[in-house]
C-alpha cells in the first residue's frame, strides 16, 4: 500500500475498490467452499426475496439502492440459474412480480451457515482493528447524502480559486470590460435596452457622478467580473445593485459571491440601510446567489427594464 501512502486521499476511489474486489474475490470462494452456486453481486436480491414475497423488479430496487437495469439483468443472470421465476402480477397485468423457485428456497436453508460463519469472521476483523468500519461506512454515506463529494470538491475548487480573485475599483481603463462582460450576458439571455446602453457607454457621467460605485473583479489580472452600485432617487432605497457580470470563463471560481460582498460592504460604508435590485427569474443562479447573500422578494414596483419581472432588497446591519 505505498502508492497510496503517497498519493493520499486523491486515491480514495482506488483504494475502496480495490478493497470492495478484494472482498467480492473471498465472498464468491467462500459461496464455494460451502458448495453454493452463487455470485456475490446476487446477493442483495436473493436476500430481498428470501423473505417469501413475491416483489417487482422496481420494488427490489428501491430496497437495496440499485438501478432498475442493474436489478433486471441480476434477474435474468439468476433466472437462467434456476434460482428466481418471472410471472405477471395478478393485481395488475402490465407488470412481472419475481419470487425465489424451488431450487432458489432450497438455498435459503443451505446459505444459513454460511451467514453465521460470516458474520463471526466479519467480527474476528472488527475485534482487531481500531476502527469500526461499519459504522465508519454508515457516516459516510449519511454524509455523503447531505452533500455529495462532488459538491465538496466544488466547494474547495471555489475557496481555492477564490483566492487569486482581487476586486478593486473601477478606473476608466476598465470602461471597455464593463461594457462588454455586461453586453456579453444581457445579449445572451435578453436584448440591450435603451437603459443599458446609457450606463455601459458612460458609465461615470450615469454611475459614478451621481454618487454610485462600480467594482472590478481581476482574475490573475484580468477583469472577469463588474458589479456597480447605482444612486437612486428613491425614499425608500439609496442604492441599486446593478450591471452585475461575470465573464462565463470565470465561472465556479467564485467572482459573482466575492463581488457581491464587497459592493454590499460598500453600500453599508456608505450608511446605506436597504439594498435594492431587479433581475429577472430565468437567472436561477443568480436568483440563488441573492438569496444566499440575503435579499427577499419585494412588491413589484416601476422598472425601466422589459426583462426585469423580480425585484428584491437586502436589510443592511
């Protein structure tokens, strides 16, 4: 086991199949050692039907956690054995219901030492490890169903990528990335309006003359992100969170959450007490990263925009 000593936890995928082939190999000579014609990836269902009761193959599957095509071609695989029989379901003639044959009951009763002598070798080990597997392999999969290890490891890619991200103020040597990152996703989901093209083509003499900001997010020096905070004329909001884009190559690197912080960061330096904006709800990432960062739905209220159909503030501290 050197090799996964030193590649580590990357192998770990590796290293529990082999471990799971290695224990597949003892389990189909320890079927023959007790003269038993079985493979060991039959079991689960030979298990399931052992209790005496007639069952569907989508029912065998939702009890032992496998696919239905897994499942139907162990029943074939077994059929052919001799071990299950096949009839249509007298409740209901559109499906087959599979039971053990005689030959397969026959088995219920020779497989019975083997399952004691099992479960004592399975304890043998447990009695001299420091760890209890078993309860080990329950936790993971819990754990594993709260959030898959493919969410985690998307998780850590974002924190890590996350670091190289640098957000820093808009300059004028940045008018033509604000422009274009905000065209560039406006055109993808919507069309330009006249709005639009009166803060990207002067964004200082519509955004930041009047009182508002704008942030750049630089991917290793690249502008890859915009977000600009935008005076209203509003009794209700000082603010408007808007021309927000992250350049899709920029995605998953965790751009659109570090640039939304800083500008609500802004906004409550500036003694800003709601937050507000609009979007529209085909945005479903979006939507989700507002929420995530704390706004609510509002009433509908008057917008210059066609494509805005949501509007929503954030309750600054």
């Amino acid at each position: 086991m050197e090799f996964f000593d030193q590649i580590g936890k990357v192998a770990l995928g590796s290293r529990l199949r082999m471990l799971t082939e290695k224990i597949t190999e003892d389990s189909a000579q320890i079927y023959r050692l007790y003269n038993l014609d079985m493979q060991p990836k039959w079991f689960p269902v030979f298990y399931v039907l052992s209790k005496g009761e007639e069952k569907t193959i989508t029912a065998i599957a939702r009890e032992i956690g496998h696919s239905h095509p897994s499942v139907s071609k162990i029943i074939g695989e077994m059929s052919k054995a001799g071990y299950v029989t096949e009839k249509r379901d007298a409740a209901d003639g559109r499906r087959n219901v599979v039971s053990l044959s005689e030959t397969g009951n026959e088995l219920t009763t020779k497989i019975e030492d083997l399952y004691i002598d099992v479960a004592s070798g399975v304890d043998d080990i447990s009695s001299q490890a420091s760890h209890d597997l078993w309860k080990a392999i329950g936790e993971w999969e819990f754990l594993l169903e709260q959030k898959t290890l493919l969410r985690r490891v998307q998780e850590q890619k974002k924190i890590r990528e996350g670091v190289k991200v640098e957000i820093v103020n808009y300059s004028s040597k940045y008018q033509k990335a604000f422009r274009a990152l905000n065209v560039e996703w406006i055109s993808t989901y919507f069309k330009m309006e006249e709005n639009d093209y009166k803060s990207l083509d002067d964004p200082d003499g519509y955004i930041l003359s009047k009182g508002g900001y704008i942030l750049v997010a630089l991917y290793e020096g690249e502008p890859v992100g915009v977000c600009a905070l935008i005076k209203m004329d509003d009794p209700e909001y000082d603010f408007e969170l808007a021309k927000m884009a992250v350049s899709p190559k920029a995605q998953g690197k965790n751009v659109g959450w570090l640039l939304a912080q800083a500008i609500i960061k802004k906004a409550e330096e500036l003694g800003s007490k709601r937050l507000y904006l609009e979007s529209n709800t085909i945005l479903k990432p979006a939507i989700n990263l507002y929420h995530k960062l704390g706004f609510q739905k509002v009433a509908g209220r008057p917008t210059p925009y066609e494509r805005a159909n949501i509007q929503m503030e954030l309750i600054l501290k």
